[in-house]
C-alpha cells in the first residue's frame, strides 16, 4: 500500500490569503483570508496585498492544519501557486514554501494559478471525465480550453482585452458599486429585468472573447444622462441595468462553449473561477449542457473563488506524475499556462 500523502496547499497570488490541506487527494481542510484593506481604493494595491499576506501566512497555514488535525511533520509535500500574479504577493508564498520544505524535508511543487482553477473541479464528488473541455472566467482571465489528460491542455480561445470578472468589476466602479462588484451585480441581477436595455454582445471568430466593448457601452449609456438625472436613474433602474450587462457578459461567455462542443463533440464542460459562482451563468451554463446532451461541472461555491484547496489540488495531479520543484523556482508573476 503506499504511504499516505498528506498535502499542504498555499494561495497568495493576489489579494486572498489561503491555505488548505489534501490527504489521499481528499480535501481535509481549507481556510480563504480575505483582505478587506483594499475596498476603499476600488482594486487591489498590490504594496498591501504583499505586506497583509506577510502578517497572515503563518496563521492562516496554522488554522489549516489544526481544522484537518494534521501536524507539520505529518506532511508529505508541499503546493504553491509560483504564478501569475502579483510578484510580492506570490513571493511571500513562494518563499514560505520553500523555507517549509528544506525545514521538514519534503517536496514541494509550484503551480500555475490557473492549473489551481482547473483543479477546482476534482474536489467534487462528480468529477469530470478526460477529455473535457473548461471555461476559465476569474478577475485575471477568460479562456476556455480543452484538457486531455492531468496537466496536458489546449487553450481553445482567450480573452483579448478585459477578463470577464474584470468587466463586472469595472462595470460596478461606473455604477458606484465596491469592490469587487462581481457578486454584488449577480445580486442585484436577481429582481432585475434583463430585457430593460439591450447592450451589445461582441463575438468573435473562433472562440477568443472580447469585453472591453461592453464596459465602454455601459459608461456610454450612463454619460448620456445628465449628472443629477443618471444618479436618478441609477438609484430606479440598478437592478435592471445590472441584470442587462449581467445577461449580455453571459450570452458572449457561452457562445463560444456552444460551438466548441460542437466542433469538438467533448460533451463534458467545467465552469471555473470567481466567476463561475454567477448565478445566471451557472443556470444559463446548465441550460446549455442539458441541451447538448451533456454534462456541466462546476467546483462548489467555497472553490469558485481563489483557494489553496484547488492549489492542492494541482500539486497532488502533478506529483502523481512524479513531477516536483527544485528549490532553485521562483515566483513568475507572467507565468503562461502553455
Ligand atoms: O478567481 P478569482 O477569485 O480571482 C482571480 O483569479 O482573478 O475571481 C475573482 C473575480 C472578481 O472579478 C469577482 O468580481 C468575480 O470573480 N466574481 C463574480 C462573482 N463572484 C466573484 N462575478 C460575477 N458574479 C459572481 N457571483
Ligand atoms: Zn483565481
């Protein structure tokens, strides 16, 4: 039988603060420190995100391994996220790990963040089968690729300007919504109207995105308002022009998926990343699936957003492969999934 595999997971890309512990593959705990400090300016300072994971590491890795009641040299190895990211927020991690690993003398793999996402959908009991096909929606990213195997992947389409929970983000900062505005627009989507204005979808050939253009429509609409009349129109119709932007991101989002099943005939999609937690496009994204005789996965809620049990995740795929890192990685803040 071989010997247990106890997986210390760690997330410091951006603004999260997380760590999380994998036993045998199976989730045993996971802890998300989020990090109020940046509200106020409307987006991540990446000089606080560094400095705020510093002062949270140790006792968010602590709470990790006491809630799977696990002890540091019960570990067996190590994951971190090396990349992209924010260079000082990934580096805290990145040193952290490999400080642990030469401390307990174990093994330790870097991940790509995205990897981490993709991983999201094996800490669900349904889990999908080789090949699939996975749309990455977060604040830094939008692709939908296609996977064959553990770490073997094929990047369909990307965006080509703004990521999709950038556009909800930038989105909400026009409205007057904090950051990020993302789960606040899901929200108010909900007794909104969709049909209340028809903002313009762009669709590209192939399966690349676009959002950039839906972001300028929004503040277009809103400028053709005068000042005092737009805040009146924004505090009457929130909900609906929401809703509006919130179903056009969705139909640009899922052409794509609609055509890459079909040209493919891969009938297993995951939806992952912050933005997979939308509800309408989770609904919408289901929709879809049934209608194509296929199969939808989604990672629970807990697991949309950045974590380290995804990072975990990805380090216990790699290291079945008998992959691992020398001490000599280092964080990437541009690092590329291919
Ligand atoms: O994956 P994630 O936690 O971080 C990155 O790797 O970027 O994604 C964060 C993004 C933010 O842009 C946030 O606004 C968006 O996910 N988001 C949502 C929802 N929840 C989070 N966007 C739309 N609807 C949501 N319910
Ligand atoms: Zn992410």
């Amino acid at each position: 039988m071989s010997k247990t595999s106890v997986l210390l997971g760690i997330e410091t890309s951006c603004d999260d603060t997380a760590a999380a512990v994998l036993v045998d593959g199976k989730l045993a705990s996971s802890v998300v420190s989020s990090q109020p400090q940046h509200v106020e300016f409307g987006g991540v300072v990446p000089e606080i995100a560094s400095r705020a994971h510093e002062k949270l590491l140790v006792s968010v890795v602590e709470s990790a391994l006491q809630k799977a009641g696990v002890k540091k040299n019960d570990l067996t190895g190590l994951v971190v996220t090396k990349g992209p990211g924010l260079i000082g927020s990934l580096m805290v991690g990145v040193s952290f790990t490999k400080a642990l690993s030469v401390g307990l003398c174990i093994p330790f793999i870097g991940v790509n963040h995205l990897e981490g996402h993709l991983a999201s959908l094996f800490l669900s009991e349904q889990t999908p089968p080789y090949p699939h096909l996975c749309l990455i929606v977060s604040g830094g990213h939008t692709q939908l690729m296609r996977i064959d195997a553990p770490g073997k992947f094929l990047i369909l389409g990307k965006t080509r300007d703004d990521a999709a929970g950038e556009a909800f983000d930038k989105v909400g900062k026009i409205m007057g919504l904090d950051y990020p505005a993302g789960p606040l627009i899901d929200k108010l989507s909900v007794s909104g109207n969709r049909a209340f204005h028809s903002f313009p979808r762009t669709r590209l050939k192939g399966y690349d995105y676009s959002f950039s253009g839906i972001k300028t429509s929004v503040l277009y609409y809103l400028n053709s308002f005068e000042e005092e009349e737009r805040l009146i129109h924004l505090q009457s119709s929130l909900p609906d022009l929401c809703a509006s932007f919130q179903e056009a991101v969705v139909d640009m989002l899922l052409s794509p998926v609609k055509k890459a099943v079909k040209d493919t005939g891969i009938r297993h999609v995951g939806l992952v990343g912050g933005v997979s937690a939308n509800s309408r496009l989770r609904k919408r994204m289901s929709g879809l699936m049934d209608a194509q005789h296929g199969q939808m996965y989604v990672p629970d809620m807990a697991y949309c957003m950045d974590n380290a049990a995804m990072i975990a995740m990805a380090g216990h795929l790699r290291l079945e492969l008998g992959e691992q890192s020398a001490l000599s990685e280092i964080a990437n803040p541009s690092l590329k999934l291919l």
